[in-house]
C-alpha cells in the first residue's frame, strides 16, 4: 500500500540528513508504529507521505502510484492525517473541524450532515453536546475524538498519526487507543502512526518499525522485536514495557508485604 | 447659534460619514491585500510599514494642503493629453489624503496578525488539504480577524478626525462648524464642531469594537449587531445627501466672515431661483480662483484689486473703474469666467490705527507713517506680508516697520486694541473698524489698488441665463455700511449673529 524508497531529507542549512536512505514496505490493513527517540526523524518521515514536506532523494509510492507525480493537496485529502497537538481550528465548531475535508472536496451538503453523524458516532462522541462546541470548549481527550473524526471523514484508506495520544492523561490514552485500533481494523485501513512509547507500541502495532539518527535500525512484529533485537539500542527500546512491568511487580509486592 | 447648527447639522455629517466610508473601504482595499502580500514576502514588511509610518508623521493639514495641487497638475495633464479633466479639489484631495492615512494601523495589525498564527494550526490546514489560498481564507484571515478589527478601528477614528481637515481643500465635512467658527469667533460653531466629529468616531468605534469582540468571540449575533448599526448610522448620514436632484451650484468661499455671509446670501437666491446649492467653504485666494476657472467651483465673491494683482500680475494702480473694466474684460477673454459686476462695496486693504495712537503721532496718512515706522508694530493677516499690495505700499512710501506680525484677522483686531501692534493692515469694509473707532488712514500716493466686490461665474455658468438672473438682482446692490453693520453682526462678542442671519438681515434692506 505504501513504500518508501532510498527515502532522504536534509533541511536547508543543516549538517545531516533528517531521514536517510529509509526503506519502508506498509501493506494494506496493516498498522505499522514508527518509533524513536526524539529527533530521529519520524515525523519527517511521516510529513513526507503526504508531501507537507518534500523529500530531498528517493520515493514515496502510494498504492503503486507515485505520490511525487500526484497534486500535493488533493493526495492530502485522500489520507486522514491526525496531528499530536490535534490542530482543530478554534475558529470552528466541532462539526465545521470534523466536515471541513469533505467540504474542501465539495461533497453535497447533505451527504456531509449525514457523514458527521457516523462520524460522532464512530469516535464514540454525543452528537447533541458537542456538535456546536469550540474546540476550547472540550477536554484534550474530546479534542483528539474530534481530530481522529476530522481525519476520518473523508473516508480515506491511509491514515498518518503524529503522536496522537501523546498529550493526553493515561486513562483518556489508553481508552482512545482502544477505539483507535478497533477503528482500524474495522475499517481496513492502512496506518502509520508515530510515537515514542514502546508500550503503546506494542499494544497498537501490527509492525513496528525503529528509528535512530534518521535511520531504520529494524522493522518487525513485537514478537520478532523482543526475539532478535538488532542491537543494543533496540534491546534496551523493546525491553522498556518489561523492565518497567517488572519494576510495577516489584512495588505492588513491597506495598502489600505485612 | 445651536438652532442655526442643528439646521446644517444634516449636509455636514452626511458628507463627513461619505467622505469617512468611503476613505475607510478604498484604504481597506489597498491595505489587506498589501498586507497579505507582505505577511508571505518578508522583505516587503519594512518598506510598506516604513512608508505607512512616514506618511503618519506628516501633518493632516499639510497632507491634504498637497494634494490639491498635485490633482490640478494631474487635471491639466490629463486635460492636455485626453481632453478632459477632473475635480482636484473637494472630495478626491481629501479622499485620496484620508486613504493614505488610514493605511498604517490596518497594516501593521493585519501583518502582525497574520505572521503571528500558530505554526500548529498552518499545519493542520495544509494537512487536511487545504491550498494556500483556502489556508489564507477559512483559517488565517478568521483567526487574525480581531485583531485586524482593532486596526480598523483605530483607523476609523483616526480618519473621522482627520476628515475634519478637509474643509480648507473644498470638502464639506464637519470641519465647517470649526473653520466658519473659528473665522467668525463662533465658539459655539467650534465646538458643535469638535462634539459632533467626536461623537460620530465614538459611536463608529463602539460599533467596530462590538464588531471586534464578536469575532473573537465567535458571536455571530454582536457581528450581525455591530453591521446592522454602522449600517443604520451610515444610511441615515447619507439620506439628507443622496436623493438630492441635479447637480448642486459650488459657492465658494475664502476664508472670512463676508465670503460667509455672501455665500449665504447668493445661495439663498440661487434655492429661491429652484438651484440646489452646495459650499467649498474657507478656500485659499488664489485657490478658489483656479477652481472657479475649473469649474470647480461655480461662483464667488472676488475683488478687483486681487484679481489685478494676484491674477493679471498688474503692477499699476489706475483708477476703480478703469480697473473694474479691466478685469472683467480679462477674465472673459482669458478664463472665461463672467464677471457680473460689483456688489456695491469696496472690501479694500486700508491701514489702521488706533484713534488716539495716531492723534498723539498726528498720523493721517501712510505717507504720515512711514517717519515712525521703524519704531513700530505692523499686524497683518496670513496673506498681508506676502501680497504685491504691501510691496508696492512699502516702495511708494519707504515703509519699514521694526516688527511684523502675522494674526488670523479677528485676532489682528485684538492685537490692535491691547496695543500688541500699532497699526494693522484691515479690511475698509469690516465692521470692527467702526466698532473700535478706529482711525484708516489715506493713501496719497495710490499705492494700494481698489478693491471692488465682484461676483464672478465660472465657465460652465457664464451663459447660463436663469442662474445669471437670479443673482443680477445683488449687482450694486450692497453699499459699504450695510457690509459693515452685517460684518460686524457676525464679528461682534455681543448679540452675535451667524453667518446666514447677516446674509437674511442684508436681503431685507435689499427690499
């Protein structure tokens, strides 16, 4: 569905490239994580599947077509893309964030209405209560439903999630993950999303793909991951959820000793 | 005087509100796209404030003052090159000097505004596929919109203040009340002036500032409020201006208590005549001359003494008739501007003294003059010291005062009286003089030219028939005392008079 080739990018006026040489293959349905430390270049990587940042070498194909060859805005409004500091426009109401990208496509009022319905209900959100809500009006995990909702509604097949429950507090994080996921599978979509957290990883991922210094260190599932680690990096990365389950064991033990 | 207010109140604020909208929407039109451009080329950001800020610098006045000759030099090229003119005085002086002026602050917020948007929210747009256009249009433009709003506010008063200034270049606006108050020491006038211009910039600033808080509230019902009051304010200013039938007569006027009450007077028998009439009020001498020739401005009262001099450039002095004769005769054949003859007086420079100064010096004439002159004050008006008149004066007689004082003319009167001067430079055909007893002195050597009344008619009127007749009726009409007594009505600090009560008291003894 997706693949990255010889992908490269340095900024203009930096030392080295963001993204080097990275060779990437999404299938369709698949849900593959990008992972990394900060800075390792996965959110480059991830503006340059839909051109919000151009590549400096290699190439991007998008269901065998060549994303290069595409018009930059409307190969952006086939993909669903959710941004980590959500980016609704405060301007607009929660229905006019989440009809906005069926709106540019120019898609009949009427249709639009009915899209947003299924939408508040697909993001598990009451339609009454929040449809003529501001943005600043919600909570920060309302305001993600709204953004999943808004990449959604122009019922595209590719969605590109920057750090999407990064900002919110763990129960809202791990409930709307949740969602997210059961979303994906029920909708076949192809997912790229980006994070840092190698437990949402996990839990999340279908493939998960590590990044270090705008490279590709290893791609595999979570099992092959935590089996044969590449290197130190990527064991010290995989093994966080462990350590730190084990870490939790350790201190319930101590708290509940006599 | 508040009831004679009231009653121009409509004309005056219908064209300040005109001249106001109109400079606001144009300066809108010119500074949003400028300043989108420039929120997206960096380098275009310093000179556009740049020159915005210079242009803030330079005085109202001034900034109107130069675009009057700048349209007249435009006027005659276009004249020349496509056959006809334009207006240069009036409106497009004072509209194109109020665009100018209202462009800084719409400028500097909209670009600050528009450069300030969250870079996360940019993002956003072009992620959900928005082009740059839409981006600008749905988002950027939306979220500055306050923030511009309070720009336009700001330019709104500045321009409704400013616009006060348009008087002096021909525009009427409500800056009348202030320039016909401050010539005829009409403080009441003035201050009708000040409170009317300053309540319209209040009510139009409250009204953008609801406007204001409705965008950054998202409140669509204080935006519809706050359109739905500056369109009920604009309409009903525009109502008394709008519907009027024809073409209105220009009066002209200079910048003193007679042209008043002469304008008054001539437009009072133009509107019995069925002409509807509008006022250049307070033009410059030598302005009002070439809009007359422009057709700018339809009549006024001159005097054959400026013409002679200002216009023809004569530098001789013969008798009045022979100048009379000699500027209509001038006037025809180079202008072709209708002279209809004098009213009846003279309005001559004369030199004045206090009665009991000139009596302890024994001064009866300039001639008398010119022994003490070194020792002495001179007061003149704006004009006076610039004038050929007071050349030929100074070189007939040898005059050479120790001091010069320039005063607006009823100031000169005071100056005169607390004995700040010696001797002024007046009007034969003020009232004050009579007031003040104050003693003229004789012109031996006819030094000073005659200065007859003369009511001219610009080109387009010169064979116009009905509007020649209505006002023949005042040819000869107006003897010297009479022009005192109504000078004097609207000069004096007591049981004061306006401008067109002198005109209606002038009518009466007409009959």
């Amino acid at each position: 569905m997706i693949e990255l080739q010889h992908l490269t990018k340095r900024f203009a006026g930096a030392e080295r490239d963001a993204v080097r040489d990275l060779n990437l293959h999404v299938n369709e349905g698949e849900l593959l994580v990008l992972i990394g430390e900060s800075g390792c270049g996965k959110t480059t990587t991830l503006n340059m599947i839909n051109r919000l940042t151009e590549p400096t070498a290699g190439s991007i194909l998008i269901g065998n077509e060549d994303a290069h060859a595409k018009d930059p805005v409307e190969l952006r409004r086939s993909m669903g893309f959710v941004f980590q500091a959500v980016g609704l426009f405060p301007h607009l109401t929660v229905e006019e964030n989440i009809a906005i990208t069926p709106r540019l496509l120019k898609w009949p009022a009427d249709k639009i209405t009915a899209r947003v319905e299924q939408l508040f209900d697909l993001v598990r959100l009451d339609a009454a209560t929040y449809r003529a809500r501001l943005p600043r009006e919600l909570s920060g995990g309302q305001r993600q439903r709204v953004g999943l909702a808004r990449a959604l509604a122009a019922r595209p097949r590719i969605m590109l999630m920057d750090e999407p429950f990064g900002a919110l507090d763990p129960l809202t994080r791990d409930d709307l993950s949740a969602d997210y996921r059961a979303i994906h599978d029920r909708l076949g979509l192809t997912t790229i999303l980006v994070t840092h957290d190698m437990t949402e990883a996990f839990l999340l991922a279908d493939r998960v793909a590590v990044m270090r210094d705008g490279e590709l260190v290893q791609q595999g599932t979570p099992h092959q991951l935590l089996a044969e680690p590449a290197d130190a990096f990527v064991r010290t990365l995989v093994e966080t959820p462990r350590r730190r389950a084990k870490a939790l064991a350790r201190a319930m033990e101590t708290d509940s000793a006599p | 005087m508040i009831a004679a207010a009231f009653a121009v109140l409509p004309g005056y604020l219908g064209q300040h509100v005109l001249l106001s909208i109109s400079a606001l929407v144009l300066g809108l039109l010119i500074s949003l796209p400028l300043a989108i451009v420039a929120s997206r080329v960096a380098w275009l950001r310093g000179p556009a404030l740049g020159a915005a800020s210079v242009i803030q610098t330079i005085p109202g006045l001034a900034l109107l003052a130069l675009f009057y000759p700048l349209l007249l030099m435009l006027s005659n090229f276009s004249e020349q090159v496509f056959g006809a003119g334009f207006r240069a005085l009036g409106f497009l002086p004072a509209l194109l000097a109020l665009v100018l002026y209202s462009m800084l602050p719409v400028l500097r917020n909209t670009i600050t505004a528009l450069v300030a948007t969250d870079p996360a929210i940019l993002r956003a747009a072009r992620g959900v596929g928005m082009t740059p256009r839409q981006s600008l249009l749905l988002v950027e433009l939306p979220l500055a919109a306050p923030v511009i709003m309070a720009g336009v506010r700001t330019a709104a008063v500045w321009v409704i203040g400013t616009a006060t200034l348009s008087t002096p270049v021909g525009q009427t606006s409500l800056g009348n009340y202030i320039f016909t108050g401050l010539q005829t020491e009409n403080w009441v006038f003035v201050l009708f002036g000040c409170v009317a211009a300053a309540a319209l910039a209040l009510v139009v600033d409250r009204l953008l500032a609801l406007a204001e808080t409705g965008l950054a509230q998202h409140s669509r019902a204080k935006v519809i409020g706050a359109a739905v009051g500056l369109a009920i304010v604009i309409g009903a200013s525009l109502v008394p201006i709008i519907g009027r039938a024809g073409a209105p007569v220009v009066i002209g006027t200079k910048s003193f208590e007679e042209q008043y009450i002469l304008a008054s007077l001539i437009g009072d028998k133009l509107r019995d005549a069925g002409f509807t009439t509008s006022e250049r009020d307070g033009l410059g001498s030598s302005v009002i001359f070439h809009a007359l020739a422009a057709d700018d401005v339809g009549v006024y009262v001159d005097y054959s003494g400026t013409l002679w001099a200002d216009q023809m450039k004569r530098r001789d002095t013969p008798d009045r008739t022979a100048v009379l004769n000699g500027v209509a005769a001038w006037l025809k054949q180079t202008q072709g501007v209708r002279d209809l003859g004098s009213l009846g007086f003279e309005n001559a420079y004369a030199f004045a003294m206090r009665r009991d100064v000139a009596q302890r010096y024994g001064i009866h004439s300039i001639a008398d003059l010119a022994t003490y002159a070194p020792n002495m004050k001179i007061g003149g008006d704006y004009e006076f010291f610039g004038r050929p008149e007071w050349a030929a004066v100074k070189k007939a007689y040898g005059l050479n005062f120790a001091v010069m004082r320039q005063y607006q003319s009823n100031f000169m009167y005071r100056a005169l009286q607390d004995g700040d001067v010696d001797v002024i430079a007046a009007f034969s055909s003020d009232g004050r003089i009579a007031q003040y007893h104050l003693q003229l002195l004789s012109d031996p050597r006819h030094a000073l030219p005659p200065y007859d009344a003369v009511l001219l008619i610009s080109p387009k009127y010169a064979h116009d028939r009905k509007l020649i007749d209505a006002l023949k009726p005042l040819i000869g009409a107006i003897n010297l005392s009479a022009m005192q007594h109504a000078n004097l009505m609207v000069d004096r600090q007591t049981d004061k008079r306006s401008p067109a009560e002198a005109a209606n008291w002038i009518e009466q003894q007409l009959h």
